[in-house]
C-alpha cells in the first residue's frame, strides 16, 4: 500500500456498536436480528441452515467473534487476517463497520454459500432484490422514454453542450436519491426528472441536499472538454456501485447519458463479489436488470437495455467485482492492484452509504471537517453520492447542523437528507 494513502488529518477513533442510544447499538440489538429471520422467512432453507442464522442471531447478544470455517471459501485467508485483531471479542466491542461486513459474511457461512451442494452461489436476498425491481418498473417506464429523447439529442448532436450539462445534473439527483431505495432499511422511493413545475416533492429533495457540488462537478467536466489532452487517451470513469433494484436502474440511466459523450469513454462498474447489506448489487444482479429491462412491455425501457447491452459487448461499459468491495478495510487501504486500477480514472463516483463510511473510515469526524481534508489521499477526482443512513458526514456548515439537531433528531440515519460532494484532486485525472 503506498505510504502517501491516508487522511491527512489525525484519524478520530472509530464508531462502536457499545456507543448506547447509536444507530450502530440499533443495528446490532434488532436491525441485525430482523435480518436474518427475514432470510430464514423468504427462503426454503434446510433445518441446519435455519438452525445456523438462529444461532448466529444469538451469538450476537451472547458469543464471541470467531474465525470463518466454511472450509472451501476463497476468503478465508483475508479473512483470517481482518479478525485476528477482534478474536474472542464480543461484538459489542468490535468496530461497527467491521462487524457489520462481518455480520454479512457469517450469514453468507450460515447458509453454506461457498459449500458444495444444493446452496452454493445462492444469493439468501433474491427475494427482496427481484420484488424491488419488479416494484421500481412503473417508475422507470415513467421516464424511460425522457431519458431516450436524451440520448437522440446527444447522437443527432441537435443540443448543446450545456443541455447535456442540465441532463447530467439530473440524473445524478435521481441516483443520488435512489439511494434511499436500501433494502436493510426501507423501500423504494420515487425517480425526479426535471419538468417545466417543480413538484413539492422536487423541491423537498432539493432542500435536503446539504452538501450539493452539481456546479463543481459541471465546471470540471467544462474544463476536461476545453483544447486537446485534458482527457487521458483512453478516458475512463468508474461508478462503485450500491443498492440492486431501483437504485442500480437509476445508476444505469447515468451511465447512459454518460456514454453518449463525443469522448471515447469506458464507464467501469464495480459491484459485489458476492451478496451482501441485503440489497448490495453484484454482476448477476446487473445481468437480471438488462434481462427484466429487454422483457418489458415499453420499447423505450428495451431500447435502454438493448444500449446498455451493447455497451457491454463492445467493451465501453465493463463490470468488475474487487474482493476489497466486500472487505472490512477502509478505503485509505486499497489493495495494490485496485489502486493502481482507480489512479487510471478520470472520475471515481462512489454511490452509498456503506462506500461513504469506507470512505471516511467510519469515524468519529466532526461533521464540520472539510470533505477534503479528509478524502485528499484518495487518486482521483472523486464524486461521492450518498443519503444519510448512519452517523458519520463531513463538509456541513455549523448552522446546518445546529438547525438539523433541532428539525429532525434522526436526520444522520433516516435516508430523508443526502450529500453529493466532489473533490477534484490536484493533479489527478488528468495527463
């Protein structure tokens, strides 16, 4: 790991789930618990794996942290080496953002995910994945057809740059906002698309942006566009990816517009190795979403499938899958070979919550800590989108969170307030 990839501030001690009246304590007392009997209710597992999330739901309250003994694991090494530090701890007494990957992978053991026989590869969350997708269908033909006559703007090159500009601002809102659409937390919420009246609920979400660089990030990709070489030979953005379901359609939609760019773009998609936080999503996920999306009755919501598709065979969109997404690390400790990858893009867009506090490390950061002070080790410009569903933020004004303390007690989890912060890191991204 290169010795310069860290905060340049001194790094705050980490959130703990023994902090009592934390959403961290919440997450650990009945957040965690509901999610595996919901596991346990929606499939047709075997009495030894019921027997296992049950006993892996006790071992929360009463057991110690352990080892992986799912013995053909590929993990099972990096794994070895993330608890050693917590062995024979309680939970209560483990970072929360570790316990909480490492919740998830316990729950991957418990129901024999990596074993041979009939439960290999099988992903314990389909369930509530497809009926999010199948739920968010009504809204995406809603605006599927405004997002076609966007993209045959952009090829008849009728409109000018500055309209691609205004539609790039909106769809990031909409994948900023469909991260609300967390299946560990609550369902899916309604996609805004710019119209000629605002509606209250536009408005709403507009206000409840508290941190919104959609100007920065405009002026940035202005400036990339301006004489020759600003943009690598080969320019690349890469999205890290969220939420299956509502969310990741609305990340496909960005990716759309993105490569209906004149530049020669490849967009990298970074997903999951394997299921995890319920709703994450992985490259089977994205293959069900084209697959659902060709199938629907809208020709405009085919043809976006049919685009994205062929995106994929002639290689400007590729999916990856980094075991480093599923890992209890921060982000400061990239593996070798993924940092070398990112420090190739001109712009990383890092979707979420979860990436958010990997992003931050899951600290302790006073709220009014500027983002950039924090995030400077990162490699390259960085977009981060995300709604508010745990209590770590930076790069809020101190009468913001003074009057957010008083309108709204759970505002730092409740996925009703969000941030979209750009950090244009010098000298990186460009030649």
């Amino acid at each position: 790991m290169p010795p310069f990839q860290h905060p340049r501030l001194a790094v705050p001690p980490p959130l703990m789930m023994s902090e009592p009246g934390s959403f961290a304590h919440l997450t650990l007392t009945q957040r965690w618990p509901a999610i595996a009997q919901r596991t346990i209710d929606e499939n047709d597992f075997p009495t030894d794996i019921v027997v296992a999330l049950e006993t892996l739901v006790q071992e929360l309250f009463e057991g110690k942290v352990r080892l992986l003994e799912d013995e053909n694991a590929p993990d099972l090494a990096e794994w070895s080496t993330y608890l050693h530090p917590y062995l024979n701890c309680s939970w209560m007494e483990v970072p929360w953002f570790f316990a909480e990957v490492y919740f998830y992978r316990r729950l991957l053991e418990a129901t024999q995910y990596f074993q041979p026989g009939a439960w290999q590869g099988f992903d314990p969350f389909h369930t509530q994945k497809h009926a999010s997708l199948t739920t968010s269908l009504e809204k995406v033909r809603a605006v599927s057809s405004q997002i076609n006559s966007l993209h045959q703007s952009q090829i008849d090159q009728s409109k000018e740059d500055v309209t691609w500009g205004t539609n790039l601002a909106v769809l990031l809102h909409n994948a900023l906002w469909g991260n609300q659409a967390d299946l560990s937390l609550k369902p899916t919420v309604d996609l805004v698309f710019e119209s000629n009246a605002e509606t209250e609920f536009e408005q709403a979400q507009k206000t409840h942006v508290l941190v919104d660089d959609t100007d920065k990030l405009l002026d940035w990709f202005a400036e990339q566009g301006k004489g020759e070489g600003r943009w690598r030979s080969h320019p690349r953005i890469d999205l890290v990816a969220d939420n299956a379901g509502f969310e990741l359609i609305c990340d496909l939609f960005l990716i759309d517009l993105l490569l209906t760019q004149p530049s020669p773009f490849t967009v990298y998609l970074h997903l999951k190795i394997h299921p995890t936080f319920v709703s994450d999503a992985t490259i089977v996920d994205v293959h069900h979403t084209l697959a659902v999306l060709s199938n629907d009755r809208e020709m405009s919501v085919q043809s976006l499938a049919e685009r994205l598709k062929n995106y994929l065979a002639i290689g400007r969109l590729q999916l990856l899958a980094d075991p480093y997404w599923v890992s209890p690390l921060e982000l400061w400790e990239l593996p070798q070979t993924l940092h070398h990858e990112l420090s190739q893009s001109n712009l990383v867009i890092l979707k979420g919550d979860a990436n958010y506090r990997r992003l931050l490390g899951d600290r302790h950061w006073s709220f009014t800590t500027r983002f950039e002070e924090i995030v400077c080790y990162f490699l390259s410009p960085l977009l981060a989108l995300r709604t508010l569903k745990s209590e770590v933020v930076a790069g809020l004004q101190p009468e913001q969170v003074g009057l957010l303390n008083q309108i709204d007690l759970s505002w730092l989890t409740n996925g009703e307030w969000a941030v979209m912060q750009f950090a244009d890191l010098p000298g990186l991204g460009l030649q």
